[in-house]
C-alpha cells in the first residue's frame, strides 16, 4: 500500500489544486478525511472520487513533481497550473507563457516588510514562524502573506484586514502604533481593519471614492477572498497594478481585464451600481457574454431602479422593529440615518452592535455596493444569530470592500 504523503507534500497539492479552481475548501477536508481513513495518498484519493478530470489532475500532479525535484518554484508551478487549466494548455507551454510574462515585468521585495513587522508587533505571528515563513518564501517564492494564508497560520479575512492596515498607514496617514493595536483588536474579534479602529476610537475614513479592479472581481465571484488577498498584497509590496497581476497570475484573461475596466469607468460616471456591475462581469467573464451589450443591458437596470435608503425603513424591513415603534421614537429628520439611529439607540429600541451593523449596511446599499435584499438578509442574520456585521458578510458569503461601509462616521 502507497505510503500517505507528508503534510508539506499534501499541502503543496492542496495549493496546486485550489490554484487551478480545481476544488473547494469542503472538497479538500472531505479527500484529506478520505486519505487518511484508507491510508492512501492524498492526491490517489481525489482521482478516485473522479471529481477531477484526468487532464487537470496530471497537471497538477507533474507540476507538484517538478516542485518537489527543485525544478520549478512553488510559486511558479501556482501561476502555470492556473495558466494551463484556464487556457486548456499542457503544463510546459504554461511554464513558457509565465516565465515569459516574469521576464518582462519581474520585481524583487524584501521578504520581510511593512506587512510581517505589523503582524509581528500585533501578536499574530511569533519572531520564531516568521524566522520560518522568510526562509520557505525565498525556497518557493511566495510572499509571506501568501504563505500565512496557505499554511493555516491567518485566514483570508485576517490577512485582508492586516494588508488594508497596511494601506490606511500609507495612504490616509494613520499612525503605525494605531494601526497595530487596531489590527490586534480585529484580529482578536475577528472584524475588519476599519471596525477594529472604529472600536478603540482611532478610526481614520478610508479611500471610499473609487472602485478597485480588484473588488469588482471579487464581487462578481470571478475571484475568490484568497485570490484577492495574493494580489492584494503583491500588488502593495511590488507596486504593480493590479489588473496586471491578475493577468500575470493566470486569473483572468486580457478581454476580461478590459471589461472590468469599462464597468469601472461606468461606476465612475454613476451610470451603474457597482453590484450590478458586479453582476455584469461575472456574466461576461463565467458565460462568455459580450463586453459592451451587458453593459448597456445592466445600465438600463441601474437606471430602472430607485432605492430608498432610509435607516428607520430598513430597520422596519429588517425585522428589527415595527413601524409604530420608528414612528413613535423617531421625530427628526428621518434621512439622517445616524440621528435616527442615535434616538432608537437612547430609547433602548435597538442594540449599540445592531445599529453600527445597520449604519454600514445602510452605506454600502446607499453606494450600490449591495442590493435592498442581500442588505435586509445580512441585518436579519445579525440580529438573529446575535453577530457583527462581519461575521454574517463571513456566514452568508457576500463580499462588500469593507472601506465601502463607513462614511457615516
């Protein structure tokens, strides 16, 4: 019987696997229960369960053979997988296209950065695994992010939320002492960046002027959290943009880039919401539809719809509390969402944690980052599981820019 492989070496398929969007998180625990029970091999208990098809699975196992012979780079052997899958090419002309692409636009970076001495001083991480981390990224070259996420160390939303700190420091002047004790704080209660800060009273507005190429592509599920987070942080420490590493990357194609820039130059001129955007692009991207008529196909929706914002009607909708109660507690201004939520909140109507939920939902559907019923479906969840806000974008899977949600404050 086949000796089950290490866990570096699971792993590293593991990596392969989700790189090509060959499987899921669940699919992963359910082979890794599965190897383990038969004694097998990790990678001989996905092929038998047939969930992959043979010429995707002997690219991911050569590209994992080439790794473990020290013929390629893990990071490389990520990039070509996705190249490969995507363009239905073999493993070796894949090699050619992203070694090719490396040559012409390769940046070095001092592996250790702004990003580990903040998750150092924060607690995340000990001086002994970042000892580790910067020896295995210069073996793979990989980024340290990319390695913590990787290796279970932080998950997608720690890391988005230490990489955003990383940007409020740069771009809006935030202390760096603040920053750390503000990513301690999320970290801890498992928030954003900007609620952490909001919480201990250090709280700077973000950049909520424009959309970003790479929000746009996770809001259509086009790319996944982790996905973002690779890019995200690659594209703060080697200073490339964005859609490039996309491309780079093997993530998405050139036509795609280009569709995503036109839906932001809609975003911009406000003649789209950036969910519908969203919709858009994953339609362009996931069904091959063309670039320009579901363009105008999701301008004309945008241009039917007419939201009301109100925070009081939300509240009402939501299941939060009844008209007569609104009614009868709110006598201000009722399109001041934050005077009406502070009069609720003085009458014991609503909790502190339901209204601040309420106020950054009521932001991100004010700016068309979320549609009425995907916002009433957060509160609702909120207030019946007890959670903020956070968590339930987490439990019901909704991507939202977290600097979307605060210009309330």
């Amino acid at each position: 019987m086949n000796k089950p492989q290490s866990n570096d070496e699971s792993q590293l398929l593991i990596q392969l696997l989700r790189a090509g969007g060959l499987v899921s998180e669940a699919d992963v625990e359910d082979f890794k229960s599965i190897a383990k029970e038969l004694k097998i091999p990790f990678a001989q208990a996905i092929i038998n369960s047939g969930l992959l098809n043979e010429r995707n699975m002997h690219i991911c196992i050569e590209a994992h053979k080439m790794v473990q012979n020290r013929e390629i780079k893990a990071d490389l052997a990520i990039r070509a997988v996705r190249v490969a899958v995507q363009k239905k090419c073999s493993l070796a002309a894949a090699l050619t296209s992203v070694r090719k692409l490396h040559q012409t636009t390769r940046v070095t970076v001092p592996l250790a950065n702004e990003l580990s001495n903040m998750l150092l001083q924060a607690g995340a991480i000990s001086q002994e695994q970042l000892g580790k981390l910067l020896r295995k990224a210069e073996e793979s070259q990989m980024m340290i992010g990319q390695l913590l996420v990787y290796d279970g160390i932080l998950d997608t939303f720690e890391m988005l939320a230490a990489l955003n700190a990383v940007r409020m420091v740069r771009e809006t002047g935030l202390d760096k002492d603040k920053a750390v004790k503000g990513l301690t704080h999320a970290l801890k209660n498992k928030t954003t960046i900007e609620q952490g800060l909001f919480e201990l009273g250090f709280f700077k507005p973000p950049d909520a002027k424009t959309t970003r190429v790479g929000e746009i592509f996770t809001m259509a599920r086009v790319l996944s959290r982790k996905e973002l987070a690779e890019c995200y942080e690659i594209e703060l420490f080697k200073e490339k943009h964005f859609g490039q590493i996309l491309v780079e990357r093997g993530l998405v194609n050139k036509t795609q880039l280009e569709a995503s820039v036109a839906l932001l130059a809609s975003i911009a001129k406000d003649t789209i919401k950036p969910y519908l955007a969203a919709q858009a692009l994953r339609s362009i991207c996931k069904d091959g539809a063309r670039t320009e008529p579901t363009i105008e196909e999701y301008e004309k929706k945008s241009a039917a719809s007419s939201e009301n914002f109100r925070l009081g009607d939300l509240l009402v909708e939501g299941g939060v509390i009844t008209r007569d109660i609104l009614e009868q507690t709110v006598n201000v201004n009722p399109d001041n969402a934050v005077k009406v939520g502070s009069r609720l909140l003085k009458a014991g109507m609503i909790s502190e944690s339901t209204l601040f939920a309420a106020l950054r939902l009521q932001t991100a559907l004010r700016l068309g980052y979320l549609s009425r019923d995907n916002t009433l479906a957060l509160l609702r969840h909120c207030v019946r599981e007890g959670v903020k806000l956070d968590q339930a974008l987490r439990d019901l899977d909704i991507y939202v820019p977290s600097r979307m949600q605060w210009t309330w404050v």
